[in-house]
C-alpha cells in the first residue's frame, strides 16, 4: 500500500491545488497524493489557467479542508504557507511534516497580464519543488 501525502494550505484554492497536480503527475508513483486547506476558498481561475497552460489536468479538483478527507492517516504533510503551518493540527504532526512557504498568487495586483504572470512564478516554483527536492524527501523516508 502506497504512503499517503497531503499538501496544506490556508483556502485549498491556489497553491495546494497546483501542488496536488504536481504530486500526481510526479510523485504518484510512489504516493498517493491529497491537498486540503484550512479553509475553503473554492478554486481559483487563474491557477486552472496556468495549470492548463502547462498541460496538468486539474479536472475533478475541487476546494475542500481537511474534514472533507476523512480519515486518512497521511505520512507526509507538506506545508504551503505560513498559516497552515502554524495551524496544522496536531493529529497531522505525527507524520512527517516539511513547511516550504511560497507567496500566495491571490493577492497578485495588476492587470490581467500582471496577475497571470505571479501565478506562472509560483506555479512553476512549486512544480520544480515537487519535481525535485520533494521527490528526494520522500525518496528518502520510504
């Protein structure tokens, strides 16, 4: 049976959801992968956009906080932002958690333009996160 991991974030709107994509396109093969957040914010368009762009289907993702996933012994959880962090309840904290904040593209001001481009920052720092020095982590715990 495959370990399960879990991405944390405040709404489950932008930055767990691009990294839940991420972890399954390369990390499934070793975890079964999950995000939830704290709250929930519903998704946010510019991260389906960016996502799209990059070819990662989000189709079924929907918002949703850690209540809505039941009882799921998660054996890693991989904090997004400082909020989660500091949330996190303490029935996770007997897994092994790793706090990587990033900048959340949310409150990205500007035009159109403007905001696509923090969101394409973010997503690809989170996908090179995921792709690398994540997939190393958990190389080395299984």
């Amino acid at each position: 049976m495959k370990k399960k991991l879990l991405f944390l974030c405040t709404g489950n709107s932008c930055r767990s959801q691009m990294a839940e994509g991420y972890g399954k396109l390369f990390l499934g093969d070793m975890v079964d992968v999950y995000s939830a957040g704290t709250e929930k914010h519903g998704l946010n368009p510019y991260m389906l956009k960016v996502m799209e762009e990059d070819g990662v289907n989000m189709s079924g993702h929907y918002s949703k906080t850690l209540n809505e996933l039941g009882d799921i012994d998660f054996d890693f959880v991989i904090t997004l932002c400082g909020d989660a962090h500091e949330n996190c309840p303490a029935y996770l904290k007997k897994a092994f958690v790793f706090h990587k904040g990033f900048k959340d593209p949310a409150k990205a001001e500007g035009n159109i333009e403007e905001i696509l481009s923090e969101f394409r920052k973010v997503r690809d720092l989170i996908k090179n996160f995921v792709k690398g020095e994540l997939r190393m982590i958990i190389q080395e715990e299984l």
